[in-house]
C-alpha cells in the first residue's frame, strides 16, 4: 500500500505530543510521503519563538529522547516542499496572537480551517496529537 500524504493535527501543547507528531513527520518522508502538519489551539505553542518548558519531559530526555522542538525544526529542515507547517489563523485571531510571535523557522504557512479541509481531503490519514 502506497501513503501519498499524511495530515497532521497538533492541538495540544504537551512537548510529548509534538515528539510524537514530529516522529510520525520523520518516518513518513523515509517513505516518500508527503506531510501536512497543522497547529492549532494549544499546539499553536510549539510554534512560538524563545524557549520552551522542557519539565513535563525531562525524565525522558534524561533518558535519551531528542528534543522535540529540535526534531520539529529537522522535520522542517529535512521535508523541503515534502513538508508543510501551518499556524492556524482562526486560532490566531480567537487568542489575539500576533502572527510576529509565530517562528518563521518552523511555519511554512499560515491558514486557516479550510485550508486544513482541502489538505485532509487530499491525505491519506490524518492523525491528531
């Protein structure tokens, strides 16, 4: 079975939750597949500039899990056009985020809920974190 793209949701803020979406990220372009990452709501955080809190996860980097926000940028750096970032817009605007304080390093685009509609129609999966 052949996996064209991949849709991704991040909508949570924990930095295991991103590990685990940037994860799927990698695996997919081993495979040639397109990925589609979509941060909305609480996963918007991941997508901020300056430091993150790291806490919630130290025993697992202790034990040798990368940094999420590390592999989240290597994902980034690695898919070229085989990945896209998107800052939900309508999240944005709802929390009266400046789209300044979203890393361009990390964001491809920035777009709304219809834009992540015609993605998804056009995944394969779509997996929510």
């Amino acid at each position: 079975m052949s996996v064209d793209e991949i849709g991704i949701i991040v909508s949570d803020d924990d930095p295991k939750n991103l590990a685990m979406a940037t994860n799927l990220g990698h695996v997919a372009l081993t495979m040639d597949t397109d990925v589609f990452l979509y941060f909305t709501f609480d996963g918007l955080t991941h997508l901020t500039e300056g430091e993150k809190d790291l806490s919630s996860i130290q025993p697992l980097l202790d034990e040798g899990m990368p940094n999420p926000y590390d592999m989240l940028g290597q994902l980034i750096a690695d898919g070229g056009d085989a990945v896209t970032s998107v800052a939900c817009t309508t999240t944005l605007d709802m929390l009266q985020w400046d789209q300044d304080a979203i890393d361009d390093d990390v964001t491809t685009q920035f777009a709304g809920a219809v834009t992540f509609l015609e993605a998804a129609d056009e995944a394969d999966h779509v997996f929510s974190f």
